[in-house]
C-alpha cells in the first residue's frame, strides 16, 4: 500500500487485502465499495499497525457510514469520540437514535464542536 493511497488499477478490486506499508505516512486512505468500512478487508489490520489509544469519528452521513464507523470502533475495545458538530444526517430521526445508540456504548463519549 503507497503511504498516501491504496493502488487500483482497472482490473484491481480496491477490497483486496494490500501491502500495508504504513512507515512515515502523513496520510493513509483506505477505499471502501460498501457503507460500512470494516468490509475492507485492510482496516482491521491497518488498526493494528496503527496502534491507535483511541478513535475520533466525523463525517456525513450520521445515520450510515459515520454509524458504522463508530459502532465498529468501539468493537476494538478502545475509546472512540464522535463529534456531534462535524457530522450530518439525512433523517433527523434516524440520525438522533445513531447518537442514542452510540452514546450509550461503554467508551463512547460524544463531543460538540467549540
């Protein structure tokens, strides 16, 4: 894996699992083809290697991918933040029980943007 991107080319499928090469990267992006990250077969290995204490989650959209995300962080036992003021829902409803769900987990701490 290139330090700042996954290669594909147009016969490679971006869900394979890759040389993850990680060392002196400022950047590292992993391509999914599905909502939920952890299908690609990379990130639970890239975790690894980055041997993260804990997780901050942001991005659109509340109630899929950011809910994925959160919820499969929180999976690896450790501490995950999500920041309420730098994520977006398309459903007010399902985005308020995402919050619900996620604020209720053990090491979930919601955080507002200052």
């Amino acid at each position: 894996m290139h330090p700042a991107r996954e290669p594909r080319g147009d016969s490679e499928p971006s869900n394979r699992p890759a040389d993850l090469r990680i060392e002196g990267a400022e950047q590292i992006i992993l391509e999914k083809q599905q909502l939920n990250l952890f299908t690609n077969p990379n990130l639970l290995r890239l975790l690894k290697l980055l041997a993260a204490d804990e997780y901050v989650v942001y991005g659109v959209v509340t109630e899929y991918c950011v809910r994925h995300a959160a919820l499969g962080l929180l999976e690896t036992g450790k501490p995950v933040t999500l920041i309420t003021g730098a994520i977006q829902s398309l459903n007010e409803e399902e985005g308020a029980r995402t919050l619900q769900a996620f604020g209720m987990a053990t090491n979930s701490k919601l955080l507002p943007m200052r």
